[in-house]
C-alpha cells in the first residue's frame, strides 16, 4: 500500500487556510506598493556556487541539494534576500525597492523540530540607501504591514550589531572569536558567554559590559545607560542611529511598536540595524530583517540595503489565536440544473456572476438536498434550472 503521509516538516494548505492567506498577502502586498515597492519573483532552483561561498558551513548544510543533468549542483531557495542581493548585482540599479511572496526551504535531518522545511515568506528590500530614513522607512513599513494584517499584540525589538562590533574590537577579540560570542549573546547563553570570556582572559571591563547585553532592553533610556558603558566611536555611532530613528517613530505616533533590544545580534551578514517581531500570542518569531550593507558586495555590486521578511505561517497562527482569521466566505447563490438547456443555463448564470455574485453548482443531488445544502452553509438563495427556467428560493435571511 502506498505511503500517504507527508514527509516531516511540510504541510498541505487546507482552503480555509488558504482562504486567509490570500487575503494576509494582498493586504501585505497592498501596503508594500503604497510604499513603493514592486514585486518580484525570484525562481525555486539556483546553481548552489552561486552561494555557497557566501553562507556560512552551517548556513549551507541546511539547503536542500540536488544535481542537474550536466552534474551541476543545484539548491532549492533557502533566503529571499540573498536572491535579491544577486538580481541586484545583475539586473537591478540606482535605489530600488522591491517585496516578494515566496516560498523557501531548509534542510532539517532531526524529524523532531517543530521547523518547517517548507516555508511561506513575504519581505521588502529597499536596495541603495544606507541613511536613518531608510532604517525609519523599513521599520514603518513592517509595522504598518503587520498593524494592516489585523494583528494587534505585536512588537519589533531594534538592536544594532555595530554596538556589538564596537565593543569586541575595542576589547581586541578576533573575527572568529567575536563570532562564537555573538552566537552566544544571541541565544541569551549569559553562562555560555561568561565561560567564553573567561577561557579568552577579556578584561574585567568588557566582561561587565558583555554580560550587561540582555538587561539593555527598553526605550530610550536603554541607550542613556549603554552610552555610560562604552568608549569607542563605533558603539557611539550605533547608539546614536538608533536614537534618531526612535525619534522619527515617535513623531510618527508608531514608538508604542518598538523596543530596543542590544542584545539582539541576528543573522551572519547583518551590519546595523536588526530587527525581530514577536507576538504576544506566539512563542517565536513572526518577522526577522535589518541592515546587511555588504551582501549585494558579494555578487559584485556594492550598495547598502534594508529590509526584512515576515513569516505568514506564524503570522496566520498569530492571528488565529488573536481571534481574527476570517470564516471561507460561502457563495451567494447555489444552484442545480437538469442539463436539457446548456445555453439559457451558462447565460443564466454568467450574468448572476457579472453582477459580482459567487454562484456554485451542485451535482447529483435533488430540490431537499439543494436546500438543505443551502442552509447548512448559509447560502442565502437556491436555483432550480429545468426546462429552460429558472426557479429562485430564498432560504433564511436576505438575497444579495
């Protein structure tokens, strides 16, 4: 007998789901080119060369893997972003802005993740600008996206890697050491960071200010108190950026939707700014981005870059637990026919639908099964076509 079940970590969209998913992608969608985005479409299969001198060993484990017909190797899209930073290299030019609704997959081997290996995804990139405003820009247009979407227990927590930077050339750590310390800061492992420090024989004042990272949390009075830390210009600098998009936030009413987080260091090739968005109603979460001012350098066009990618998935599971997903809307007109005059039914029918009316046909099934078919689904109107007529019954509530 053949085996029906999925492999682990991809699922079907059932219609409900999918109903909701439609309307969260337009409403996104709708949002991002008010802002001036474009979309594009970037394709499922690349030459995996292409990126795996631009991923990290354990970034490129994680990409599914297949070989073309000439022996190529080809990989399954596994980041947006890095798509874009290529079309940027290639096809792109001057400032760009450009959003996505893709599909991306990850390689996971452990069947007990609660991971998807396939994964819904939409995200703008504003390519070619490298001030606050386009930092500002960014951040308005996520909140905007996800306050648009119908979710109401949100925020984005705004770190800046170059804080972290600062610090660890100031405290003279090398590229690979500051790497495995950022990795430790991020997953909140304070023991793990302290050991680290220690085994490397940092400074007693770079420890303290290390170890200050997670309590950095809040609003501006976070910056006050890291700005009493630290005494190297790149760290400054980074502070003071985030200082003036809180500014521009707050003069925008949208400050309510954002923390400051220096301990937020996500992702291998973010430069400045990043940012996670969290649900009160989720336990992981539902937007990454930030700046990555060196990638598009990588395929060979240097230019800075913003943006970020929200997870629809998570976004509709969010929503659901907030109440908010809406009910498959059922059609305004069902219908049965005895198919003796095909002609007089299609017209019948195409002008109920140019007046903007859904209208669903029933097959093998009579006038009781019609109605209740009807009232079980809320259908409001019957029609019984037989003969060359057509035969209309209200049933319950009113007709569109």
């Amino acid at each position: 007998m053949k085996n029906l079940q999925l492999p682990f970590g991809v699922q079907d969209c059932m219609p409900q789901e999918c109903y909701n998913k439609i309307i969260i992608q337009e409403k996104l969608s709708e949002i991002f080119r008010k802002h001036g985005f474009l979309r594009v479409e970037t394709p499922s299969l690349e030459y995996f060369d292409v990126y795996g001198g631009i991923l990290s060993r354990d970034s490129a484990n994680k990409t599914f893997k297949m070989t073309d017909a000439d022996g190529s190797l080809l990989t399954l899209r596994s980041d947006p972003t890095l798509q874009i930073c290529r079309m940027a290299a290639t096809k792109l030019g001057g400032v760009d802005k450009v959003f996505y609704a893709a599909n991306s997959y990850e390689y996971l081997s452990d069947s007990y993740t609660s991971r998807s290996r396939e994964f819904s995804q939409m995200g703008v990139e504003l390519l070619g600008a490298g001030d606050v405003s386009a930092d500002v820009e960014a951040i308005t247009v996520a909140i905007e996206g996800l306050r648009e979407s119908g979710l109401c227990d949100f925020m984005l927590e705004l770190g800046q890697v170059d804080y972290f930077n600062g610090l660890t050339n100031e405290a003279g750590m090398s590229e690979c050491d500051a790497k495995e310390l950022r990795g430790l800061v991020n997953k909140k492992d304070m023991f793990g960071v302290e050991m680290f420090l220690s085994s490397k024989k940092v400074g007693e004042r770079f420890v303290s200010q290390f170890l200050l990272l997670p309590t950095l949390f809040g609003g501006c009075e976070v910056l006050n108190k890291a700005r009493k830390e630290i005494a190297n210009e790149k760290s400054a600098q980074a502070l003071n950026r985030l200082e003036q998009i809180l500014i521009a936030l707050k003069a925008a009413r949208l400050d309510k939707y954002v923390a400051i987080d220096l301990g937020l260091l996500r992702g291998e090739y973010y430069t400045g700014l990043v940012m996670k968005g969290i649900s009160g109603k989720l336990g992981v979460p539902l937007l990454d981005g930030g700046r990555y001012d060196t990638l598009c350098g990588e395929f060979g066009a240097s230019k800075p870059a913003v943006g970020f990618s929200i997870g629809i998935k998570r976004l509709l599971v969010a929503l659901e637990r907030e109440g908010k997903l809406m009910s498959c809307a059922s059609p305004d007109i069902a219908y049965i026919s005895d198919g003796k005059d095909c002609g007089f039914e299609y017209e019948y029918v195409a002008a109920l639908r140019e007046n903007g009316l859904v209208v669903e046909k029933r097959f093998e099934c009579g006038k009781k099964e019609l109605l209740d078919y009807c009232a079980a689904k809320k259908i409001p109107c019957a029609v019984i076509i037989s003969g060359g007529r057509a035969e209309r019954i209200s049933v319950g509530g009113e007709e569109k």
